[in-house]
C-alpha cells in the first residue's frame, strides 16, 4: 500500500515539474474523475442485471425463469427433449382469467430471450434456440409454460 502511494507521489511531483503545479493538479483530478465514471457504470450495469433478473413482465416472475434455465444449463439437455424439439418450463398459474395478448406474449419472449440463464443456456449447449410464450384457459384458471424450442446444433 505505502509502495504505491509512494509511486503515486513520485509520478505527480514528476508532473509538477513537467507541466507545472496548475496542469499537473488538474490532470490528476481529470483521471480521478475519469475513474469514478467508470466504476460508476460497471456498478450500475450490475445492477441493472440484477434487477432485471427479479423483474416481473406481465405477471411472470423473471427470477423463477430464470433459476430454471439456469438449472438446464448445468444439468444439460436429456435426449429425449433433444429428439421432441424443445423444452417445456411450467410457470405459475396467472391470477386473472384473461389471456395474453399477442403484445403481451412476444414482450415476455423476448424478456426471457434476454435472461443470464438463456445465454447460459446458449454457451453450454450449441444449439439456437427459439422461446415460446403459451398460455391456455382450464378450469377458470389460465395455465402457462414457455417452450423453448430447438434448432440444429450451431457451427463452431
């Protein structure tokens, strides 16, 4: 720690000299500015992942979603979701009667096209794949689930 304040000192009394007390004095000032911008950004586009990761978009719970590709990712793709052509993840039930509508259900694909877990998803297994949104009445419930259908495996 002291080594470092020591070449810090050293590199700014090597500034005073250079370019004067009022450059070197400003020169620093614009690189400690210059620093805080950066780590401001870093902090804030963590941030922003992290709360869009417990984001709810029409009523379905990102987080939820986002834990079970997670879960998918790791464990892999078993053999026969490979041969059906997708995989099927079960949401809860809505809290109203009403369908989606077609807005509503590409706003809350692409939502989920956009979750860690999907790119997660995407870096474990080399396939493309293709999220669906469904959603069905039954019982005077409205049940839903997301398919997240697959395509041939990409070229590496």
């Amino acid at each position: 720690m002291l080594l470092q304040e020591e070449k810090k000192m050293k590199k700014f009394m090597l500034q005073i000299k250079e370019s004067g007390l009022k450059e070197a004095i400003l020169q620093s000032v614009n690189h400690k500015v210059a620093e805080i911008k950066e780590t401001k950004d870093t902090y804030r586009t963590a941030i922003g992942q992290t709360v869009q990761t417990y984001k709810t978009v029409d009523g379905v719970f990102l987080g939820e979603v986002n834990r079970k590709l997670n879960i998918i990712a790791k464990k892999g793709i078993h053999t026969k979701q490979l041969d059906k052509g997708w995989v099927t993840i079960v949401l809860s039930r809505k809290k109203t009667n009403v369908l989606a509508t077609a807005e509503e259900a590409s706003r809350i694909e692409e939502m989920i096209d956009r979750l860690e877990g999907m790119e997660n998803l995407r870096l474990s297994e080399f396939y493309s794949f293709q999220v669906k949104y469904f959603e069905k009445k039954w019982l005077n419930n409205v049940i839903r689930w997301v398919e997240i259908h697959i395509s041939t495996p990409l070229e590496r």
